[in-house]
C-alpha cells in the first residue's frame, strides 16, 4: 500500500500560492525595468551611468519628461 500525499493545511497552501504570485510579480517588475533601461541605452540615453537607481526619485525625475516630450517635434 502506497502511502497518502503530504497535503499542508489550507493556510500554508495560500501563503504559498501568494508567495509564488509575488516572486512572479517581482520577475515581472525587475524585467521591465531593464526593458526600459535597454531601451534608453539603445536611444544613447545613459541615464543609468549618471543615477545609481533609474527608477528612484531623481531617475524618475528625468525620465518624466523623456516620456513627456512629442516625437513630432524631434525634428
């Protein structure tokens, strides 16, 4: 006779499904960010040179206006 699977009580099991959702969640974030970090660096923009967080209260101060500004007017 083979024995029954561990099954962890109700609470267990949700603390583990909200555990994975959030590591899935920070996976997601941080590949965002070097999204938009390559993006930037494709543009020539290093802003990631100059700021030690890009997305921290001063690299968030200059990216606002690089997404505020009208491509028409590149030219």
């Amino acid at each position: 006779m083979a024995r029954a699977s561990f099954v962890p009580p109700k609470p267990v099991r949700q603390l583990r499904d909200l555990t994975r959702t959030r590591t899935v969640f920070i996976q997601e974030r941080t590949r965002h960010k070097h999204r938009v970090d390559k993006a930037l660096l494709d543009a020539q923009i290093k802003l990631s040179d100059v700021v030690s967080d890009l997305f921290g209260m001063p690299g968030r101060a200059m990216l606002d206006p690089l997404c505020q500004s009208d491509p028409s007017q590149a030219y």
